[in-house]
C-alpha cells in the first residue's frame, strides 16, 4: 500500500525496514522467551543445574532452525492452528494457577505500588505502553485476510474480530490475575513467579505442562513472523522457474534461512532483556505500522474533506500515535541501557 500509494521510496526506505525490523524483532524474543522457558524446566527438575541461559536459547535456536524450513505461509497453515490451541491452553493454566497461588499462603506478600522515582515510572508506563502495542498488533492477520476471495472487506473485519477477541481474552485474563497474585513483582515472564528460589508454588507437572505450551507455541509464531523476511529474501535468490524443491531453490533456501535463524538466535542470547526488546519492537516498529500509517493512507486514497470528523480524526490519530512511538522509542532504548548496567553480555537471568 505505501508503494501504491505514497510512492516506492516510501514503501522500499521507510516501510519495509520498519517491517523487517518489527518480524526480526518478534523471532529474537521468540527465541529468548523460548530459552528462559526450557531453563525453567530444567531447574524445575534440577534446581543445582549449572547450565545458563544461553545454552537453552541455542537449543531453542537449533529447534526454530529445523521449523525454519517450512518453505511457504501455506504449508505453516496447520502450526498456526495448534499455536492458537497452545495459547489457549498456556494462558487459561496461568490464568488458573495466578488465581489459586493469589488465594494460598504460597505467593509474595501483594504490594501494588510503584516502584521508582517520577523519572523511572514515566519511562516505564511509556514501555509498558509500547508493550502493549507487541501485544495487540497483529497488522499481519488483515494483510492474511486481503489475499483471499472476496468480500474481502466482510471477511476482513470477521477475522480482525476473531483475532482481537482471542487476543483479548487470553492475554488479559493473564495479565491480570498475573498482577492481582504477585503485585510488583510480577514479571514479564509470569511463570517465572511460580517458582521462587527453585520451589514451584504449583505442582511440578502443572508449571512443566504450561512451560511445555508455551515453548511449543512460541516456536510456531517465532516461525510466522521469520517467513515473511524469508519470502522476501528468496524473492531475491530463487528462481521461479524451477520447482520449489528442486536443488536449484532448496539449497539457497536453507543457507539463508539457517543464516537468518542462526544470527536470531545469537542476537537473543547477547541481549536477554525480553520486556525491553518488546517495548523497542511496539514503540519502533507496530506504532507506525498499526497506527500512523493507516490514518495518513486513509486520508491520502479517500480524500476525505477537510471540513469531516473523520480526516480530523485519522489526522489526529497519526499525530498523537507518532508523538507515542518517539516516546516509547526513547524509553525502550533508556530501559536497555539501564537494563546492560546491570547484565553482560550472555548474561544467564
């Protein structure tokens, strides 16, 4: 669409990177989610275990390497459904389990003040806000829907529905039994609060189950956002003219994919700060995306009149939304460097 309408500098110098920073960005927490879950596991059964958390992100990487492979959206059709089953099942057991730890004895005792000076707090409701951006913005689910046969525009809005319903039902209901049951100490990974220094306050099967989905789901969508870049890429090294699996574009096909995955999941193991690389990914890369660009694309196809709530709308929705990503940019970045103070390089958290 900026290609179309904004014009091929706008769609090759200023959209696309933003997209191919907004897929990199999800596969690198992906990968980092996935390594903190399976050190989870691991010292659930093995709580004097010496291996770090660097370690299980490269196990995880090499599991994302094999599923890399898939060689089209089409073929990953059945992982996206069992990814949507898994998602249900990991956030109604941690929903389930938040409630049971919050009205047991087990939990930390419940403080939900803020931590921090006025700087401090500033910066993080503008990551969180970014945050939440992550969370919700799946501007790939209409780009899906408008490839298909038409009515386009009522199938469109069905899945959006879909999306947003599921979306906001499963991660809300973590999100907030989450914090009701551990306060401000909750943390970005929520199952990291059900063991506290290597007792599960659940059964052992219960956080090894809900680690499990999460590992599993992780990885399917780890795979959706990498097959985009990947569709772009072999755009560039295969040649349609033979088949899909000939030598020909199998060969290129996996060099670029296992180099892709490979520098992933290196990238997540230096920089295992997961909350901050979602808040840079929501405030740099799906503000814009979701946001702004819509209402500047919107105005400049229909032409509203200027004299309409409804170009003064889109126009104010793209300035505040773009005041909003500069903002949550800044923060997101102030947050990983005061995060790297902290942590080293590979640091095992």
């Amino acid at each position: 669409m900026a290609h179309d309408i904004l014009g091929p500098r706008w769609g090759k110098y200023v959209v696309s990177p933003v997209q191919f920073v907004v897929c990199y960005g999800a596969v690198v927490g992906a990968c980092l989610l996935g390594g903190q879950c399976m050190k989870a596991i691991y010292l659930l059964f093995n709580p004097n275990g010496t291996m770090k958390l660097y370690e299980f992100i490269t196990i995880f990487g090499a599991l994302m390497l094999i599923l890399a492979q898939m060689p089209s959206f089409h073929s990953l059709r059945h992982i996206n459904f069992i990814s949507l089953l898994l998602c249900l099942s990991y956030c109604t057991a941690v929903t389930a389990g938040s409630i049971y730890i919050g009205h047991t004895s087990k939990g930390p005792k419940k403080d939900y003040s803020l931590v921090g000076n006025s700087w401090d707090r500033l910066i993080g409701a503008f990551n969180g806000i970014a945050v939440i951006a992550t969370t919700f913005g799946n501007g790939i689910i209409p780009e899906i829907q408008a490839t298909i046969a038409p009515p386009v525009k009522g199938k469109m809005f069905k899945g959006l529905t879909m999306c947003y319903s599921i979306v906001s039902t499963t991660f809300l209901s973590v999100a907030v039994t989450g914090y009701w049951a551990f306060g401000n100490q909750a943390q970005g990974q929520i199952l990291s609060n059900f063991v506290v220094h290597g007792n599960p306050l659940m059964p052992k099967w219960f956080v090894f189950m809900t680690s499990a989905f999460v590992i599993l789901q992780i990885a399917a969508v780890g795979v959706i956002y990498l097959q985009p870049t990947n569709e772009v890429l072999e755009g560039v090294l295969a040649d349609p003219k033979s088949g899909q699996f000939s030598l020909r574009n199998v060969i290129p096909r996996v060099i670029s994919r296992s180099l892709s995955v490979t520098i992933i999941t290196i990238t997540s193991a230096m920089l295992p700060f997961f909350g901050d690389i979602n808040g840079f990914i929501g405030a740099f890369g799906f503000f814009p995306l979701d946001f702004v660009l819509p209402a500047i694309v919107f105005n400049l196809t229909f032409k509203p009149s200027k004299r309409t709530f409804i170009f003064w709308l889109n126009l104010s929705i793209a300035v505040v939304f773009s005041i909003v990503a500069i903002v949550g940019s800044v923060a997101a970045v102030w947050q990983i460097i005061i995060d790297a103070k902290s942590y080293k390089l590979f640091a095992d958290v």
